[in-house]
C-alpha cells in the first residue's frame, strides 16, 4: 500500500465511525443504511487486502534469499579450499581447477550459475572422500551441508515468484476496491446531503464537518450548497 492508500483508508474508516456513533440520526433511512452497509462491506475488504499484502511481503524472501546464499556460499568456499589443498597434494590439476574459485568468482552470475557451482564442488568432494587423508578435513557433513544449502536456493526462487504474483494480484485488487470505495462515498455524500432538511439536520451537518476534518484535500461537500464538490480523497 501507498502513503497515499494508508491516509484514504484511515478517512474511510474516520467516516464509519462517526456513522456508528450517530447510527440513531440515520438507520431507519433505508437509502442511506443501505449505502453505509456497501460502502463499509468495501472497507473491510480493503483492510483485508492490505493485511494479506503485507503478510505476503516480497521483500521478506528476498532477504531469506540473500542469507540461505551467504550461508552457501561460505560453506562451499570452505569445502573448496580443502578439496584444492588435497588436489595439489597429489598433483591432480584438472581436480585443482574445477574448484580454484576465490569468493568473486564463486559467487559471480545469475543465482542458477552459483548453485550449480557449489554442487560441483560438493560432487568434487565427494569424488574423492574415501581417498583424501582426514587431515584434510573434506568430511561427508560438510559436503551434506553444503548440498542441502544449495536445494534451499531454488525453492526460495520458486516462493518468492509466486509471492511476488501475489503481491501484483492484491495490488490490482486494491486499486478496484479503493475505486469502489470512493464511489460509494460520493453516493453516501449525496444521500446524507439530500437529507439535511429531514429530521436530523444537526447530524447532516456535522457529517460534512467531519468530512472536511478528515478530508484534508476537501472532496466533501458543503452542507450550505455553496459547494457542489463531491470528490472523495483519491487512494
């Protein structure tokens, strides 16, 4: 949600409850309970929207993301530097270069390209568990730890994609619904206007002073006529 959509929300919700605090001076208008009862249907939905939003922040995978990688990453470099140790030990170049990375290297390019390396290097390990001395501490957890970081990659990538389709999906769902509260407002603005020479005048006009407080751009209208404008606050 925007500033901009937090404000609209918090004015919407300024009206109905100055409406249920003087639901006596309008609920036996069945116009005007009827567009109180669908305009705060609409504001519920709103603020579900919002919650359900918030609860599905994109960013909170992103930083998972980035913390299982770190973690990756350092416990593959780790491996890396034992599995090279042993393969200059014995001469074996082609084993040296598969895993000559330094931290740049290892953890340049796209995420897929990472993961991809780290599981070498543990295949490389794993190539040579039951032969390198112990000295040199390639040890099957490790080699687990750092396959299992790996598998952890990619299914936060999948999360965030379809946290990230949530989150474009509520976002158009809230454009509509504030649109739809706006509207509704306009309409109770109307009602509650055309009603100012019944019974509860005092009411309709405290209404409108109400709706300039929380209003602070002025889209209600003036209970004196004078002024015909009946926007509400845009979301």
């Amino acid at each position: 949600m925007t500033q901009r959509q937090i404000n609209s929300l918090n004015m919407f919700k300024a009206v109905l409850q100055f409406l249920n605090d003087n639901i006596a001076s309008w609920n036996t208008n069945t116009l005007i309970s009827s567009a109180v009862k669908a305009f705060a249907f609409t504001v519920n939905a709103i603020d579900k929207q919002a919650n359900a939003q918030l609860s599905n922040n994109k960013k909170g995978y992103t930083s998972k993301k980035d913390q299982d990688l770190e973690t990756l990453l350092s416990l593959a470099y780790k491996l890396a530097l034992r599995v090279k140790n042993y393969a200059v030990s014995i001469n074996d170049v082609v084993l040296k270069q598969a895993v000559d990375f330094s931290m740049h290297e290892l953890e340049a390019g796209k995420e897929k390209d990472v993961v991809d390396r780290c599981n070498n290097i543990a295949g490389k390990a794993n190539s040579i568990l039951a032969t390198a001395p112990s000295e040199y501490k390639i040890m099957p957890d490790l080699i687990s730890q750092v396959t299992t970081a790996a598998g952890a990659i990619e299914p936060d990538s999948a999360e965030r994609d379809v946290v990230g389709g949530t989150h474009t999906g509520s976002t158009m769902q809230l454009n509509n619904l504030y649109a739809t509260a706006r509207q509704q407002l306009h309409v109770l603005d109307d009602l509650i206007e055309g009603d100012a020479d019944d019974d509860s005048p005092e009411f309709v006009a405290n209404y409108f002073i109400m709706r300039r407080t929380v209003d602070h751009k002025g889209g209600g209208k003036k209970v004196d006529g004078k002024d015909g404008d009946s926007n509400a606050p845009s979301a």
